[in-house]
C-alpha cells in the first residue's frame, strides 16, 4: 500500500484495487473508506507510521458497499475501535443482512470488471456489527463540518463526502480518473448508468478545489472546472 500525502492533513492511501483517505483534525483522524478485505491491518500501519495510534481514527466513513471500498472497515475497527459510517440504504448489505445487487454491465465494462476481481481477495470478509447510518446533508464531525452528498445509483446507498471549509471533496466511485491519462469521468460497474449520471452532474456542480476519487489520481486543485468539464464530455449515456 502506498502512502501519499495530499495536503498536511490529508493522506491518500492507495491500494492493489481502490483507495481510501486519512484526514486529521488535531489529534484525531476520520478514514474515508477502508480497502479490500485484509487491508486493516496495513492501514494501522500506516496511521502508525504518521505517528498516530489506530485508535485515533474515530470513525470510517464509507462511500458504498463495494468490496474494494468497504472490505477492510470491519477488521480495521476491530482494531481501532472506530464507528463505521454509511448511508442507510447500503447498511444491511454492509451488516451482511442481504446481498447487494450486481452492476448492470455494458459491454465494455465486462473485461475491466474481470480483471479488477482477479485482483481481489475472494470469498466472504468480515462484517461490521454497527453501521452508523447517514443521510443526504447529514453534517460529520471531522473536516469542520463535513457534509454527506447522497450521489446513488452507483449503489443504492453511495456518497461523497464534501468538506466546503477547505475545499474538499470525496467522491467515492461516481466520479475517478483513468488510469492511462488522468482525465476524469464517471465511474464504472453502476446499478443503473443513467442514474449515476445524475450523481456525477451534482457533485460537478458543487464548489471545490480538490477531488479525491475511489480510483485514480486525485485533482489536487482546481476541481469543480475539471468536473464540470468531464460532466459535460458525458453528459450522455454511454
């Protein structure tokens, strides 16, 4: 796993498949996702290597259910002791009450599905026993003030987390940057395309200076142009 800082309280940790990130207040920290399962572990690494103890991490927030954001936050919290944060919608999947339902594929997307799994541990992980569950404007208690961005159909229950105090912004996986070229986009593997869209038009009218995706690079300056641009190149379905 890698490590890299974005700002001086604002860490990016960068995972086989996925990313999550460490923010800091003062003496306590807030992880926006948490890896693929068996990440727990390398993430109180990394927290101890930034000088802090896992506990200090008071909650995980996380963006949706998926395995690759949301497979780390149980054996993490074991650990630290953190709340586990999400919106209400994607709670029972999380909690292991029921299944969540599957992407619908476009063709294209099939073979980058494949090969994303193949990087994946497979079979069942460990589940929180608690979610603390969030809604739409719902105001966190870290970054001065966080606000939860309902932005669905990636999952039913997806966020981003927006920080207006200093101009950031989580988006989870409505929004990442390709691997090739950096250019931002959609996200991919959604329940319903057309719908996700929608979530990625709203947080590209959203003031921000910085985006941090599930995937990709981050845009560390400048945000809201480059995601109202991106809204614009996809603003039909694909």
């Amino acid at each position: 796993m890698d490590v890299i800082e974005l700002l001086p309280r604002l860490h990016l940790l960068r995972f086989p498949v996925g990313q999550a990130c460490l923010w800091r207040d003062g003496g306590e920290l807030t992880l926006v996702d948490a890896g693929p399962p068996g990440s727990g572990g390398a993430v109180a690494e990394a927290v101890t290597a930034l000088g802090y103890r896992p506990g200090s991490v008071r909650r995980i927030v996380l963006t949706h259910f998926h395995a690759d954001h949301a497979g780390g936050a149980a054996e993490f919290a074991a650990l630290a002791g953190s709340e586990i944060v999400a919106h209400a919608a994607d709670a029972a999947v999380l909690l292991g009450e029921v299944p969540g339902p599957p992407p619908v594929f476009g063709d294209w997307e099939r073979p980058l599905h494949a090969a994303a799994q193949q990087r994946l541990p497979q079979g069942e992980f460990a589940r929180p026993t608690r979610i603390t569950e969030v809604a739409d404007e719902d105001v966190l208690e870290f970054g001065d003030g966080a606000r939860v961005v309902h932005v669905p159909r990636h999952t039913d229950g997806s966020i981003a987390v927006r920080l207006p105090e200093h101009g950031v912004l989580f988006t989870g996986d409505c929004a990442a940057a390709s691997p090739a070229d950096g250019a931002v986009l959609p996200g991919v593997f959604h329940l319903d395309r057309p719908r996700a869209l929608a979530s990625f038009r709203r947080l590209a009218s959203l003031d921000t200076d910085m985006a941090c995706f599930g995937h990709g690079d981050p845009v560390t300056t400048g945000a809201s142009a480059v995601l109202r641009k991106a809204a614009e190149d996809h603003s039909a379905p694909r």
